[in-house]
C-alpha cells in the first residue's frame, strides 16, 4: 500500500492549487491519470515483464527515464531504433531485434536437455560461485520520450572474507569499440565503450536467506529456494519462475550440479517449448525455449550440451502506446557469463 500512496502523490492528479479540488469533479486528465493508476497491473503492463514493476514506482514529474536492471528482476532493452550518430558516422546506438531460432534448426526438448545436463554432472564437482558476470540491454522509458537502450556490463565478484566488488561499465558487445549510450548522472548521453558507470567494493555481509544463501542442486529443495527468494507463498508459475531464474544468476554462477537441477526444474513447470537452435548476443550457440505469457514472450536460452542458461530475454506481444512500446519491441535481455 505505501508504495501505491507513493505513485498517487507522485502523480498529484490532483493539484492543491487545482480549482477542481474540493467539491467539484476531477478534470478530463486527472481522471485519466487516476484510471490509469488504480488499472490492475496486467491492464497497465505484462507481468513479469519488468514494465508492471516499473509502473510501481514513485517516478519524478517531468523526467521520467528510468533503468530496470536485470538483477532485480530484472529488468528490459528497447526496439524503437533511437539513434545516436556524429556528423560523419554510422548510427552509435541501436535497438537491438528479437532474437530468432534458425529456420529448420532441430528443437532439444527440455526433458532431453534436463537429461544431458544430469549426465553431466555425474563426475560431482560443484564449480558453484557467488558473483555474476553478465551483459544486460535494458529498457528507459518515459510518457514524453521515445525509449531508450541502456546496455550494461556488471561483474560482481566475491572474496573470502565475504566482502565483494561490483564493477559495471556501458558496452554493447554488438558494437565493440562503439559509443554506448548511458543514463549515468539521471540524462540519457553518449560515453565511450567500457566507460565506467560504477566501480564499489562493499564490506562484508552474510545472509542464510535466499538469494544469498548458496541455492541446493536437488529439484525439491531449489523449487522451494526460488520461492523463498521470490517471498511467494504459493507454488511459482513459469512466468514467475523465469523471473527467479534471473534473480538467481545475477547472485550466482552456477555449476554442473546446479545446472542440472535447474534445467529439470524448467523441464517440469510446463509451457515452454522448444522453438529450435538461436545465437544468442554473445555469439553462443544455444537452445531457445518461449514461454507466450499475457502480453509477453519470454524466450529462454540454454547450453544444449551442458543446461547451463546462457540468456533470458522478455519480448512484448501488445502495443502500449502510451509508452511508444510496440508489439515486437525487446524489452530487456540478460547474457550470463562465467
């Protein structure tokens, strides 16, 4: 409820100064404006696509470019081609498309790939890190501005007395050497590629709580590990799983017994299908599985020898105008590494 008030201030669809406060009714734009927040999430934006939890948000009144990082669930890129160029180059900064499975490539299903992934790790060695390694494209938007890409590098690494670095830098692995388009200092600008935004070191810290605790590698016990983490009381949907999926690697990288677990985890919760072999934006070779939610396809790649995820991308199957998202549009997408 507190962050609901905090929307509805924000918005002051109702001004003190307003002739219409008091007795008389709301104008034509309040009323809209009121409609529009008090709108269920899946009216407003597909859930899980980061755009629903963005609306949520106290936002300021006139700039309202935001940044949904993958590691809160994260957390969206951009398809409308904004583009950046200099008086005598080639466009800086462009959307990135959907990804597309290769026409004819032979779908893995996700029993199978559960399967080799198991195989795997028979030898029983962990290899499992805390710390991330991972590329990001996400998605600014405001109600007056045409989306923008944001396209980040983060690299968290963990020490042994439990403190840990994080160093995230603006590069699109696309356009290497190209400039990046960034939202450091709150406006949108131009930076050299591998600019760096953030560069922290935090002191040490220990939570048995997850994400932070180490995630098991048997199915039960990582289905119940994902639902604590996500603070759900009931049984995750695919949907809701995926966006788990994300939280957890940008905690963790995962070994070969990990790997397995969660591949039979995903083979289990139903609606995803195989749609075929992808490349995904670091050039991998991988498996696409798309889950079609309401308003959103998410689409799920994954090491077809090992069942390691490789990426996740959220891709939007409604228009909203409102916020210059069309059908199509990539709304975020994460390329973990190790």
């Amino acid at each position: 409820m507190a962050d609901e008030l905090e929307l509805l201030r924000g918005a002051n669809p109702v001004p003190s100064d307003d002739p219409c406060f008091g007795e008389g009714p709301l104008g034509h734009e309040a009323e809209r404006r009121l409609t529009h927040l008090m709108r269920p999430a899946d009216g407003l934006a597909p859930a899980g696509t980061g755009l629903d939890r963005w609306l949520r948000r106290p936002r300021p009144r006139r700039t309202r470019l935001v940044w949904a990082l993958a590691s809160t669930a994260v957390v969206a890129v951009t398809a409308v081609a904004l583009l950046f160029a200099g008086p005598s180059s080639g466009p800086a900064v462009a959307a990135p498309r959907p990804l597309v499975p290769v026409a004819g490539s032979t779908p893995v299903s996700l029993d199978r790939l559960a399967e080799r992934a198991g195989q795997t790790a028979q030898d029983g060695s962990s290899g499992l890190r805390k710390g991330t390694h991972v590329q990001s494209w996400s998605m600014g938007m405001s109600e007056d501005e045409p989306p923008v890409t944001l396209p980040v590098e983060r690299i968290v690494r963990w020490h042994a007395d439990e403190s840990h670095t994080e160093l995230v830098v603006a590069t699109d692995p696309r356009r290497p050497g190209r400039s990046v388009l960034s939202d450091e200092g709150g406006a949108p600008r131009l930076v050299d590629d591998g600019h760096v935004i953030s560069e922290q070191t935090y002191p040490p810290s220990w939570s048995d709580a997850p994400p932070e605790s180490p995630p098991p590698h048997d199915t039960t016990r990582l289905r119940a590990y994902l639902q604590e983490a996500q603070h759900s009381d009931t049984p995750l949907t695919t949907s809701e799983l995926l966006q788990a999926v994300g939280v957890l690697l940008d905690h963790w990288s995962l070994g070969p017994r990990e790997d397995a677990a969660l591949a039979r985890l995903l083979a289990d919760a139903g609606g995803l299908r195989p749609a075929g072999r992808v490349t995904d934006r670091l050039d991998r070779s991988g498996q696409a599985y798309v889950y079609d939610g309401p308003g959103a396809r998410r689409m799920l790649i994954m090491d077809p020898a090992t069942g390691a995820v490789l990426g996740l991308e959220s891709t939007a199957t409604v228009d909203e105008p409102e916020w210059g998202l069309e059908a199509g549009d990539v709304m975020d997408y994460s390329a973990w590494m190790r």
